[in-house]
C-alpha cells in the first residue's frame, strides 16, 4: 500500500492588518490646517509683505477689549526655504508668517507667549499671491502701495486682467484692468512726486498729470501744484515751455503744380508737374478747410506761450545779474518788493528757482530738493548765495503769479513782465500779450 500523501497547508482566511498610511509616512501629529499655539517667538515676518506697519498700538486696544477673533497662519521655515531660498537672509525663526503680521505685532505689544496660527505648509507655492491679495483686499493701502503690490504680482507672471480677476475688490473698492495698469504707471514717476503721493500732498489725479513729463519737468510741475497751480495750468505750462524749445519744422517748397513732399532723410520734393510714370495720377481729395480756433483757444496759446517765453526771460536775467553789484541793488530790491507783496508762493516758487539756478549752474550747493536746497542755503554764511537764492524765489514768484492768472493782468503782472523787457531783453511776441501791457489794442493783431 502506497504511503499516504502529506496534506497541504491550509491558508489563514484572516486578512493582515493593514498600517495607515500616515502612520509610515508622518513622525508628528501636525497638519495643513491644524490651528497651532506657537509662542510669539517662534514666529517672524514674511518677506513678501509690503504693507506699512501702522495702526499696530490701536488694533492691540482692540484685541485686548474683545480678543483675537482670527487665528494667523504660518508656513514652517524648512517648507518656505525649499520654495524660496533667495529669502533665507530674512528667515530668522522656525516659522513663517503667511498672513496675520499686524496680528501679531499687536499680540506681541500685549505681552502675549503664545498666539493660534493655522498650519498652512500646503500654500507655500502661492504664499507670494497670497500675501499680497490678502493686503489688497484686508488693508487701507496708499495708491503707491498698491502699485506696488500690482507690480509684484506682474512679476509672478499675471496680467493686468488676471490681477483684477484674483484681487476682484480692495478695501478702496472694485479693481479693473485699468486700475491696476494705472497704478503700477505710477511707480515710474519721479522720485520726488512718489514721495509726495505716499505722503498725501499730492493727489492720484495731479501725479497722473504729471506722467507725460520727464523727471526733470516733473519736480518743476510738483513745485508749482504745490504752491497753488492746478495741476492741468501747472501742466500746460509746463507743455508750453517744451514747445517754445522745440526747434521750428523746414518748409516744405512746392512750384504751384503739385503737393510737395518733405522727408526727415533729405529736402523738400519739388513737383514741376511733368511726371511721365504709367500711373495715372490718384484723384485729389478736396482740402477740407482747417477748423479756426476759437478766440478762447487762441488766448489760450498765446498765454502759455508767452509764459514760456519770460520764463525764458527770467533765466537769463537770473544768469547775467551780479547780487553783489550795488548797480544792481534797484533791481534786486524791486524784484524782492513785488514778492514780499504777492500772495504767498513760496513752495512752487522755490522749486521753479531751483531748478533755474541748477540749470544755469548758479546753484552752488547740492541738494536733492529745493526745499533742501533752501533750507541748507538759510544756514549758511555765504551772504552772496543767500541774496542769489532770495534773488531767484522772489522772481520766480512773481513769474508763477504772472503765468497761472486767467483775467486781465493788474499792475503786478505788468510791472512783472516790464522789469523782463529792461533788464533781461524780453520782447511780448503775443498778440495776448501785448494787448495786456497795452501794447496793442485788444483783439488787433500786429
């Protein structure tokens, strides 16, 4: 009889009891998420948050009345260098605050250990949008601020149109396209006129003005706004007197027998009417009259351009007048007199007398500023330099008067622009003009 045969194994049914995930792959209980007690310590700023420290002490009054109603967030230091390692010079605690700084700071002034922050490791990629849209939306931001903001976010990438549509409102109200391109316009501005706009005396509307300007006529039409010019006269003024530097257009020359053509590579064309080429000749369009400007239009070119010119006028005798000349003591004195009496310009009127002297190298002191400039010029002993620079803001004074008056002149103005013609060969070559020193009858032309 054969052996019997082994009988097989029998299989265990129960099934092996299977390890959660997260208990091999996590050593803490920490999550994205979880809200956290981290004392204050462990905590510093992030360094994408551009928004002004203010208000600090009253939103600590505040919190110590009803308490903190909502917990910060924070990303560990280790996760936020992975991502952004070009900050790691200002990573100076274990975490990372995503949103919540001004929070913190004020829980900081209360004396508080300890502070609840949400766990938020899983926004580190978008912590830069994040924190900037949370300012945006969260934060009564200045307009330069916000510009700023705007332009950080076009440095992630981000159009204008994506911008608006992630940041959709701001404690200023609804934001466009065009919001956001305006604004981040701004930053381009010169440094003086952003220095105005974040301080508050310069308003948007004026600092937008000004952007068709280069940064030199930007500081001379922020001296003028802020001595009492509205922004659009400071402008025009300003337009006016690149216009009178411009240097005139050649006269296109033509036989009587056809159009000439003048080109920026060579000389007019000159048409004799014996064209012999295959084409015939494209059918001529009837001249439509050019549109006469109104009386009003032209009074007001011939204003600014006339405004140009004294300008003009006033550098020159500014240039070629020796302060220490007792030959010159009668002009000076007038010059101060006619200031001294005149309603108060003294912010434009330094500015523009700076940048008079500085363009006819007369400044002798270097300043960033003309209120700089003037106030470092008043501590000095240098009589001379006290008497050009009191010489300069006087004349230009009564410059700013004479140009930004709309009526009829009076006998400020006119004394203004006489001095001009003694002592600085300034010939009126408006009609405007003339009939205002009663040159000319008003309305005739010359």
């Amino acid at each position: 009889m054969a052996g019997a045969l082994p009988r097989p194994k029998r299989k265990s049914t129960k099934s092996k009891p299977e390890v959660a995930p997260e208990e091999v792959l996590y050593t803490d209980t920490d999550r994205s998420g979880d809200t956290l007690d981290l004392e204050l310590s462990s905590l510093c700023p992030n360094p994408f948050n551009r928004r002004v420290k203010q208000g600090v002490p009253e939103l600590a009054a505040t919190i110590n009345q009803v308490g903190l109603l909502q917990s910060i967030a924070h990303i560990r230091a280790d996760v936020w260098l992975e991502t952004y390692p070009e900050t790691r010079d200002q990573i100076t605690a274990p975490n990372v605050i995503l949103f919540g700084e001004h929070r913190w700071l004020a829980c900081r002034e209360l004396g508080w250990e300890t502070i609840p922050s949400v766990l938020r490791d899983d926004k580190v990629d978008d912590a830069r949008l994040i924190t900037l849209i949370e300012n945006l939306r969260r934060a009564q931001l200045s307009p330069l601020e916000e510009a700023e903001h705007y332009q950080a976010l076009r440095d992630t990438g981000l159009s204008y149109e994506d911008i608006a549509e992630k940041v959709g409102e701001t404690a200023n109200g609804a934001v466009s396209k065009g919001t956001v391109w305006k604004r981040i316009k701004l930053l381009q501005l010169a440094p003086p006129v952003q220095e105005a706009l974040r301080d508050g005396t310069l308003k948007v509307s004026a600092a937008e003005k000004a952007q068709q300007l280069d940064h030199t006529d930007q500081e001379d039409y922020l001296g003028l706004v802020r001595g009492g010019t509205h922004p659009t006269e400071a402008q025009a003024q300003i337009l006016a007197r690149q216009r009178q530097d411009e240097p005139p257009e050649p006269a296109a020359v033509s036989t009587g027998n056809g159009d000439a053509n003048t080109t920026a590579e060579g000389p007019a064309t000159v048409s004799t009417g014996n064209d012999t080429s295959a084409a015939p000749p494209a059918p001529r369009k009837p001249k439509q009259a050019a549109k006469q400007p109104s009386a009003k239009d032209k009074g007001d070119t011939d204003r600014r351009t006339a405004a140009a010119a004294r300008e003009a006028a006033c550098r020159a005798l500014l240039k070629s007048t020796d302060v220490t000349d007792s030959a010159n003591s009668d002009l000076v004195l007038s010059v101060l007199t006619a200031a001294m009496l005149a309603p108060p310009q003294q912010s434009a009127a330094q500015q523009r007398a700076y940048t008079w002297l500085k363009e006819t190298g007369q400044h002798g002191l270097d300043a960033t500023d003309a209120a700089t400039y003037f106030a470092a010029i008043q501590d000095s002993d240098d009589p001379t330099a006290q008497r050009l620079a009191a010489f300069a803001a006087a004349l230009a004074s009564a410059e700013i008067r004479t140009a930004a008056r709309r009526q009829s002149w009076g006998s400020r103005e006119c004394n203004h622009v006489r001095l001009l013609q003694e002592h600085a060969d300034y010939q009126p070559q408006t009609d405007w003009e003339k009939a205002e020193l009663g040159l000319v009858a008003a309305g005739d032309s010359q």
